[in-house]
C-alpha cells in the first residue's frame, strides 16, 4: 500500500525539490508520497505486484473469483467547483472528479479535517465513444464538497464497492491579504514532449492554482484528446520534463474556452462542435467545472447534434452547462474575469458589456486580472486580424483593470502599458469571420519598464500561448522592426516577445506587488516585470 503523512502540497513540494532538479524524475512511490494530492491508491486484494487501479491507462487482472472492476481513465482530479466570486468563510466549494470505464461501481467520497466528517454528493453520468472505437465509452464521476473554509487543508476519501481505493488532501483558496502564486499558459496538450516540459517547469514552481489561456487539448477539444494529451501530462504519476507532472491532483485548475474547442464548421463556414461527426466533442464542458457565477451567454458555443446525442452531452456536462463559457473568481488579493472570446462572440453585446462592467466593479480586489484565449494586442502573423475583443478595453481601463492573460499565438507577448479607444466597432460585430479588424488610438506608457518604474498607466496585455504546440513567427523574435504593423499606425506597443522556445508565465501576488516571470522549457526566466500599486 502507498501511504503517506499528510501535509499541504507546497511543502511537500519544497522537500523534493532538490530531488526533482538534481534526477529530473521521481519514483510513483516517491511522487506520491511527496507532492501529489493522492497519498493512497489501492493494491488489488491478493495481487500486491499488480499496477494501482488504473495507472497508466491498463487495467490490473482480476484476481480469481472476484468481480469485475472498473479501470480508472482518470484519477481523482481537484477543479474549483461551482461557487468561487467572493471569498468567503464556510462558503468555500471544490469539485473532485474522476473517470472510470463502463464497468459499474458504487462510490462514495468522504471528506474533512480527519477525512470523514462530511459524505458529498456525487453525481455520474455515461460519456459517448469517440470515432475511434466503442472501448473509449466512459462514465464520469463528479464529487461536490461544499461548505469548506478559506485557506484550509481537507483531507478525503473515495471508497468503491466499500473498499478505499484513494485517498489523498487539498487545499482550499486563500483570503485577502495572503502571498498566492498561480502559473498560466495556454495552447498546450497535443502529445509532444514541449507541452511535457512546460508541465514539469509548472509543477516546479509550486502554483497554488494554474490559469490556462484556452486552447487546453488539441485539436478539436475531444474527450479522447483528453484522456490521450491532457490527463496523462498533466496528471501524471512521475515528475519529469519527459513525462509532466501531478499538477491537476495537487491543485485546482482553470482554462477558458479556445477555438480549438470547436471540432466542424456548418454550411456558411462558421465554426460549430457537431456530436454526430464527433460524439465525444466539446470535452471542455463535461471534463472541466468552473465557477457558474456567470451569464447565460448570448452567443453560446454552437452545438449541433441527433437528439440522443445532445441528451448524452448534456447529461455529462450538465444543464447550466453554458455558464461554464464565462465566469469569475477571486484568489488572494486578485479578482479573474474569465471570458468566451471565440469568433461566434459578439463583444459588442450591451448584456455582455453589462455583466462584465457589473462583475469587475463589483470587486474590491487589488489587482483584477482578465483572462481569455484571442489577444487583443497581438503584432503575430497567424491571428493578427482577429482583434474583435479590443472593444472591451475602455470598460476594461474604467475599472481597473491591471493585466489580461491570452493565448492563441504560439509566442510570449508582452505590451507596454496602454490604452485603447476603439475608432470602428463594426469588425467586431461581424461573427464569426476570421477578420474582425478594430481600428483606434493608442495610449502608450514608454516610461513603465516593470523594474524602476513599476506604475503602470494602462493595462499590461500579456500572451501566453507558447505552452507546447508548435511555435508561430521565428523571425520576430531578434527583429523589433517585425512587430510593427501599419493597420495599427506603426505603434510600437510591443515590450517583450520570445518565439524561439515554449514557456510558460510564473506569477506573484499580493496586496503589493505584482510579478510575472516568464519562464521557458528549460527552466531559464526569459523575461521579468512587477508592477505595484498607490
């Protein structure tokens, strides 16, 4: 049996890190004993040699005479769970969930102090089989812990058919006033060894949460992408920057939807997710669980499908499904507006406009952060023209918006403090095209450089998508004059840009400052900024 004491993954993360730099790898036994949030997984009874319930995708023989049990296709997974905007004492909630096959099982998840005191509620529900084959059926368990403190370690259990087969802890969010350190990155999981790496380098620093920028799987947002790119990486039972890290067991773990979440397009070319074509599409909604402190959106994801399908579907990822598209939370001294930005959002909608102005003046955080997948301020050649949600940023600048996070361009990007008065809306108006170009003026703080001078006067927009896919414009990264684009008056708003390597953003916040250290594949800090307040 794997058992371990239980302490908070930060400093169980600290004891190995030594270990970690110097091999590269730990041991199952020794990774889960030091930093994952799973100290305990079941050893078939009578089959001690046998592999733990479901690592690595194969399941273990069943022993003679006895029944038939499921196969793990996902260990037990912390996601923040459906309330998260304010931050409040007892109000805390978290979602464990976890995916088995089709074999039928009973379980139940205690939780609390000692691990106990409390039963949650777990609900299930089948996930259709991809294209490939009727094997990759699966069923998906959500466990919904309410009630929980801020800043508080909780220890759990997960019992099945009334025997213990995991058991590990978490870490609920911290209140104003504490240091919080988050990790973010986006258009990562394909099964190459750089989104690997960035997964170990993420691990490393040690994140109380990580912050994805979209783009989470590719390249259709698939339930089978999941399980082939996402899982295996990034919850990994080893430690290494060949193999990834126990990140989504350790610590909760939030993404915005992308364009690489839609799988078709419809008969105008606009893009849709179709379960016919793809029963397991649209993984996002079924495998990811946000706060639902959102709107119904205006302009949805659309999603298409034979009635049974979409009956599936929603079963799996639940009927306020589409409050998952835009949401916020607080952490620390930081507010996280987290939005849709695909080509079928209109950001002109005055009911969107309203609930974001409603949600980020309603916040007294210190530092409020934005986070979705198209950036607006973007010199790159792949989505330059993709510049639709540029007209949020004069709400954005009246209310106070500090920094917003994208991907979508396989680079780092960071601009100079700036403001954005929009001259033409109708290019954002126009959904679902690619070119949705929005002219206007420029406001550039040249004065800021993030390390004397650490008072911005405008907003930082940071991209962050070089989390493992293939990388995008080489020959701008040692070329300033590359960046300048006349469409945008041959503003240089651009500070920073890295395109010759995968990376990831390592951020640190408190009721102070605020840094971001950009760091690469390899571990080295390609770039470093702070900015501080009063």
């Amino acid at each position: 049996m794997l058992i371990s004491t239980l302490t908070s993954p930060l400093e169980r993360l600290a004891d190995v890190r030594d270990t970690m730099l110097e091999t590269g790898r730990l041991s199952r036994r020794g990774l889960l004993q030091a930093a994952g949030g799973i100290t305990f997984l079941a050893i078939a009874p009578g089959a001690a040699a046998k592999t733990p319930l479901g690592l690595d995708g194969e399941p273990f023989d069943s022993f003679a005479g006895a029944p038939a049990r499921p196969v793990f296709t996902a260990l037990p997974y912390l996601q923040p769970g459906p309330t998260g905007h304010r931050l409040v004492d007892g109000e805390e909630s978290l979602v464990i969930a976890w995916q088995t096959d089709v074999v039928p099982a009973r379980f139940e998840l205690t939780y609390g102090p000692n691990g106990t005191e409390h039963r949650a509620t777990i609900e299930q529900a089948p996930r259709g089989a991809g294209i490939h084959r009727a094997s990759e059926r699966r069923t998906n368990y959500v466990a919904r812990l309410q009630g929980l403190n801020l800043h508080s370690r909780y220890k759990y259990r997960v019992d099945m058919n009334g025997e213990r087969v995991v058991e590990g802890y978490f870490t609920t969010r911290k209140p104003r006033g504490e240091k919080v350190r988050f990790v973010s990155f986006g258009d990562n999981s394909h099964g190459d060894m750089s989104d690997r790496a960035i997964a170990y380098q993420a691990f490393r620093a040690r994140p109380d949460f990580v912050m994805n920028t979209g783009d989470t799987v590719y390249d259709s947002g698939l339930d089978n992408e999941y399980s082939r790119y996402f899982f295996p990486i990034y919850n990994a039972d080893e430690a290494g920057p060949r193999i990834g890290a126990p990140l989504l067991r350790a610590v909760p773990f939030y993404t915005v939807l992308a364009n690489h979440d839609l799988t078709s397009r419809d008969a105008k070319g606009h893009p849709i997710s179709d379960l016919d074509k793809y029963p397991d599409a649209c993984g996002y909604f079924t495998n990811m669980h946000p706060p639902l402190n959102g709107p119904d959106p205006s302009h949805p994801m659309p999603i298409v499908g034979a009635t049974d399908r979409l009956a599936e579907f929603t079963a799996a990822a639940g009927t306020q499904h589409l409050r998952k598209s835009n949401y916020s939370f607080d952490y620390g001294d930081g507010h996280f507006l987290c939005l849709d930005s695909n080509v079928y959002v209109d950001p002109t909608d005055p009911a969107l406009q309203k609930w974001i102005a409603d949600d980020l003046s309603g916040s007294s955080a210190v530092w409020k952060i934005v986070v979705y997948h198209h950036p607006a301020f973007n010199v790159g050649n792949e989505h330059y023209d993709e510049q639709h949600m540029r007209v949020l940023s004069p709400i954005f600048e009246k209310c106070g918006v500090d920094v917003v996070l994208s991907g979508h361009e396989h680079t780092y990007q960071r601009t100079r403090p700036l403001r954005f008065a929009p001259r033409d809306e109708s290019g954002a108006k126009a959904v679902g095209e690619g070119t949705r170009y929005v002219p206007g003026s420029f406001t550039v703080d040249r004065r800021f450089d993030g390390q004397a001078a650490t008072k911005p006067d405008g907003i930082l927009y940071i991209t962050t998508g070089a989390g493992g896919k293939s990388l995008y414009d080489p020959e701008m990264n040692d070329d300033p004059t590359r960046r300048l684009h006349p469409e945008d008056g041959n503003v240089e708003y651009i500070a920073a840009m890295v395109t010759d390597r995968h990376s990831l953003s390592v951020i640190d916040m408190d009721s102070r400052s605020f840094i971001l250290r950009q760091i690469d594949e390899w571990g080295q800090q390609i770039d470093r900024v702070e900015l501080r307040k009063g």
